[in-house]
C-alpha cells in the first residue's frame, strides 16, 4: 500500500475511545425521529458498552438501529456495533391500560408498590416507602436537601434501600438518571438505575405513567426497572 493511502486508511479508523461527554450524545440522539428516551452506558476504559433507546411502538426497531449507527459516526466518529443497542418500544395500549388499572398478576415473589409517606422537617425531605411481597413488608428510608429536583431522587432512594432490604443487602443499587417525557399527550417517567453486585455492574430501565401522584410513579417505576433482575436474584 502506497504510503499517503496508508496514512489516510489511518486517519479513517475510529478510535476505540472517545472524549465526547455521554449526556451529549444522548441528548443528541433523542432529537432524532421516534427516539423518547436514550441512555450510554460505557466501559472502563469508556468504549460504548451499551446504548438503551425507548420508542413508540410504530417506530421500526432496524431502521432506529440503522439510524443511530449513521448518526454516531458522522457526527462523532464512533463506530458502534449494532448488537450494543437495546430498543424498547412503548406500546400506545399498554399506556391507556395502565391509566385504567395496574397489572393484574403478580409473582408471589414480586415485590409491589404499598405505601410511601413523605414530610419536610426543617430544611430537610424526608422519604419511607413501603413494598410488599407474599405478605411481608420492606420498608426503605432516607433523607436529604428539600429541593424540588432532589426530592424525586430520594423517593427513589428510598425505593432502592426498600428492594435492598428485600435482597438481605446482596446488591446495591445507585440512581443513575430521572426524566420525564411526553407520548400522546400523557406524561412518561422513564428512570435508569445502577445495579451492582460482586461481579458487575449492570444499568436497568424502567418507565410508567405519571397520574396524580409523581412519588409513587418513581416508585412504580423504580419496580420496573428492577423485578425482573430482583426476581432471579430472589430465586437464586
């Protein structure tokens, strides 16, 4: 190969790492059609390890997938590989269901929303939230800075120490991200948390409809992002 094409076949490769900040681009990605929400998760040595996207379900899952491959390396250089995006597709009837009435069945080791209880003593909010599973109650408590954006993060905190405590302290939860979003004039609250054990650390996501109560959706939400992986946790 003759050494100017060398040279520009390396200039053309795509490094592995990147200096881009991750809430950057997936701020970028959501202005791109049908994309509602979308989270990063990297590497240690910060190559992208996984890209979560939640759609509508109209949306077609390979042509999102085609389209934030293009987007990312011709705006940022980076190549990603489409087996490290995830696609979730919220469905227009699943959301007009939940409006109407909560999932009817219920494993007996699922753990269920029952009670949240919040007050603000001096410049502190404070957050109980109770869950329930096969008759038993776990409760998660904590406390910090009465601000509004604050107070969301620690109901879901408390919603993590309460599936904590469910778990005997196996796993530990972090609150990695909080937001709310628009779909057919109903407003979506989609959370993304950190799950962490001795082996890995794994990124979880879940979303409900908010109705008349923001608290309890967090914690509604926070019970989606984790049942599943709670559930097979619980089981081993």
């Amino acid at each position: 190969m003759e050494k100017n094409k060398l040279h520009a076949f390396r200039n053309f490769i795509i490094p592995r790492r990147f200096n881009y900040e991750v809430e950057d681009i997936e701020k970028s990605l959501k202005d791109l059609s049908d994309i509602l929400f979308a989270k990063i998760v990297l590497s240690e040595d910060r190559d992208i390890k996984e890209i979560h996207i939640i759609t509508k379900n109209s949306s077609n899952p390979k042509r999102i997938t085609r389209d934030i491959e293009s987007f990312l390396l011709a705006k940022y250089n980076i190549q990603v590989d489409y087996r490290k995006i995830s696609i979730a597709q919220v469905k227009d009837k699943e959301i007009k269901d939940e409006l109407m009435k909560e999932e009817e069945s219920e494993s007996s080791l699922r753990l269920k929303f029952s009670d949240i209880k919040v007050g603000v003593i001096g410049n502190q909010f404070e957050v109980c939230v109770k869950l329930e599973s096969n008759g038993k109650i776990y409760e998660g408590k904590v406390s910090g800075k009465n601000w509004d954006e604050n107070q969301e993060y620690l109901v879901a905190k408390a919603a993590l120490e309460g599936i904590s405590s469910y778990l005997e302290g196996s796993i530990f939860f972090q609150v990695d991200e909080i937001k709310k979003i628009e779909l057919d004039s109903k407003e979506i609250l989609i959370i993304s948390i950190n799950l962490i054990d001795s082996k890995r650390k794994e990124n979880l996501v879940g979303s409900t409809v908010i109705k008349d109560d923001l608290n309890k959706a967090v914690v509604k939400a926070i019970l989606k992002a984790t049942n599943r992986r709670v559930l097979v946790t619980k089981i081993k």
